[in-house]
C-alpha cells in the first residue's frame, strides 16, 4: 500500500462557525499538500437531526449522527474532531483518545484548568499508544505569523524585551446583542478572556519560545443582564423581539493585564470584545535588542520587519510580503505574490495535523501545551478576582 492509500477517517462534532472552518480546511488539506495520508470527511456530529443533516450535505460529510459516543466509539473513525462548545470538550476528548483516536480539540482547550489536567493527562496516556492530540491554535498557522517566530529563533532580534499584544472585536457593544453561549461560564468557562485572549496567549508564547509566568489582571463585563436569544444562540444571533426576557451576563467582556515571560520580556494583553469598529483586529509587536517585529491580522499576508543592524542611513520598518514560496505554508499555494485569507490557517493547521498523526510525530500545540495557557487564563482570572494583584501561574505539573 502506498503511502497516498492511507486514510485518515474523520469525525467532527459541532458543525457552526468552527465547524464550517473545520470543514472548509479538511476538504482543501489534501489538493493542497502533498501529505503521508487522504483525509475521509466520514461523519459529522449535532444535537439536531435536521440541522446536522443539512450541515453534513452542505459541509461535504460523507454521514451524520445525533449521538457523538456514536461517532467516538465507531470503528469507522481514526480521528475526532472537537467543534463544539468548550463545556463538552473535556468529555469528548477523554472519550475519544480511551477509544484510541487521534484528536483534534479547538481552543481553548477546556472551560477549568482541572477539565485541561484530566485532557492533558489522557492524552499522555493515550500517546503510548500511538494516539495523538492537538488543540486548535489556528493563527500560529498563519504564515506571517510562522515566520515572526523563524526570525526571532534565529535571533534576528536578539533579545526580546517587550510584547505587546491585543486582540479586539466589538460584536456585542450593543447591549441588545443577545445572551448567547458565549456569554455564558457554564458554556464558555470566561468570555474575551477565554475565546480570544487565548489566541494572544498561545500566538506571543509561540513566536517569542517564552512562557507567561506571572501577571497583574483586570476584567470587566460592561453590560451585565442582555435579551434571552431566538433562534441561533451563535455569533449570527438576535435579541428577543419582545425585548422583556433577560438573563445575566456571567463572562467578562473584556481583559486586560500586564505580564512577565520567563525569558525576561515583559508583555501587555488586552482582549476585548468592545472595542467599537475593531471587528477581528489581532495585533502583536515584539521589540528586541536587534529589531521589532509587528503582526496585524488586518494584513495577514504582511509582516512588519525594523532590523536595528542595518546602517544607519537605511534603517527604517520594512513591510515584508509573506506570499512567496520561501515563506511558511506558502509554496502548496498560487503564484509568487497571491495572496491567502483567514480560512488557510485551518488548511495549514489540519496539513501539520495529518502529518503528525501518520508519522507518528507529536503534533503542536499539544494538550499539555494548551494547558499551559489554560493555566495563564485561570492566572488573569484569579488575579482580577483580587483587585490586580500579581499572580504567578501554576506551572503545569504542581
Ligand atoms: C469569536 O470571538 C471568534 O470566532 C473566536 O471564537 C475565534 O477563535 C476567533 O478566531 C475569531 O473570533
């Protein structure tokens, strides 16, 4: 059998906004890159039948089903795929890699730190067996993002001193925005915080090899009490018409905090989801002793490059253009100069995915990574919780 004839069968549980990015990239992985395996989009997993059904048709799933121990347990399955609320994570994951899959997991990995410890530990275990874990970083795959981290490996700018990250959207400024599960702990485990202060987390950890060890954190939930949601209780949800029936607000809107990295950088984050006009605007600057380094998802094919060792005269910010087949990911793609969007980071993403798991690599960001940032959210949220004071994050094995 050649390589090319092995398959990798996958099933996807949830099927709404992470699940039709999911998909998207599954169908594109292999006309793509040349890969050790063929991806088999076999089942896909939801609550209800006529949604899911719709969903597998139109998402190009081959089955569906209602019940995901269903998919889980199915011989017919070697990887599943976790799209779903962060609630039913923990559950699905453990279930999957006790029945030998490999498994994909969105971020963040879980709701609590001890969901993550119980995730991280079965995937350990899980991995004497030749099963293996990922969880869902999708922007490390962005290429302009791949290579940040390229250049400051090879010390192109030298010592790192600061980060400066924020991610900012502004979907729910109106407080009619319903109270979708998103903005609900039991669901979401945080709101801002979780959702996309976990991107900068991992994306800053990533690119700069440090790790957060402490921070001082603030958070806020502006609007307190918002409309039950009709309908979609996704990001495309609207408010009750009636505009009577409420409920309570139990995630924060926004956080902030400053923080050390056990390299010596020191780093500012800021994830809001009220930040009026900015809808997915994810910025990290990095300076070091030799250059600075700028990343603006708003121009995901850019990077900006200030390289100190340059002459004098000619020293200045270069915008590089990440589109050529030097570049991460890029050469599988178009012609020099073509750009990429939001949606290669998943083809990206599930490409190092496949690669791992049929060669038995350990793929990145593993459970145990992605615990580590689990364990830098609990920190913001504790120190909050304590009127900003400092707070050291656990390391993950205490
Ligand atoms: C919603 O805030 C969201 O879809 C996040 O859940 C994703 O992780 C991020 O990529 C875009 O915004």
């Amino acid at each position: 059998m050649s390589t090319h004839d092995r398959h990798l069968r996958v099933g996807m549980v949830g099927y709404a906004f992470m699940g039709a990015a999911h998909s998207q990239a599954w169908r594109t992985v292999n006309r793509v890159y040349d890969l050790p395996a063929r991806v088999r989009m076999s089942l896909v997993c939801g609550r209800d039948e006529s949604k899911v059904a719709d969903a597998a048709d139109r998402l190009g799933w081959d089955g569906y089903t209602t019940d995901w121990r269903r998919l889980v347990e199915s011989d017919e399955i070697d990887v599943v795929d976790i799209c779903t609320p962060g609630d039913s994570h923990c559950e699905i994951a453990i279930a999957a890699l006790a029945a030998g899959k490999h498994v994909l997991c969105e971020k963040p990995l879980a709701n609590t730190v001890e969901e993550a410890r119980l995730m991280a530990a079965a995937a350990a275990r899980a991995r004497a067996d030749g099963v293996r874990a990922m969880c869902g970083f999708n922007y490390r795959r962005v290429p302009a993002v791949t290579m940040m981290r390229q250049l400051v490996a090879d010390g192109r700018l030298g010592v790192i001193r600061h980060v400066r990250a924020a991610y900012l959207q502004d979907w729910i400024v109106d407080p009619q925005f319903p109270l979708v599960w998103r903005l609900q702990r039991d669901r979401a485990g945080s709101g801002a915080l979780g959702d996309i202060g976990a991107h900068i987390i991992d994306l800053t950890q990533f690119v700069t090899g440090q790790r957060i060890s402490g921070v001082s954190a603030l958070t806020e939930t502006f609007v307190k009490e918002r409309p039950l949601p009709t309908g979609s209780s996704g990001l495309a949800a609207q408010a009750d018409g009636n505009g009577r029936a409420t409920g309570p607000v139990t995630v924060d809107d926004a956080a902030v905090f400053v923080a050390r990295l056990d390299g010596g950088a020191v780093a500012t984050y800021e994830a809001s989801r009220f930040a009026t006009g900015r809808k997915n605007a994810l910025r990290v600057e990095i300076n070091g002793s030799l250059g600075t380094v700028v990343f603006d998802l708003e121009r995901l094919n850019e990077l900006e490059f200030y390289d100190a060792t340059r002459p004098a005269a000619e020293q200045g910010f270069t915008r590089i253009l990440v589109t050529e087949g030097e570049h991460p990911y890029m050469s599988a793609w178009w012609p020099p100069g073509h750009i990429i969007g939001y949606e290669h980071s998943f083809t990206h993403q599930m490409r190092d995915f496949v690669e791992a798991v049929a060669t038995g690599a350990d793929p990145t960001p593993s459970f145990a990574d992605a615990l580590q940032v689990q364990l830098v959210l609990d920190a913001v949220t504790r120190s909050a919780e304590r009127g900003s004071s400092w707070t050291e994050v656990t390391p993950a094995l205490a």
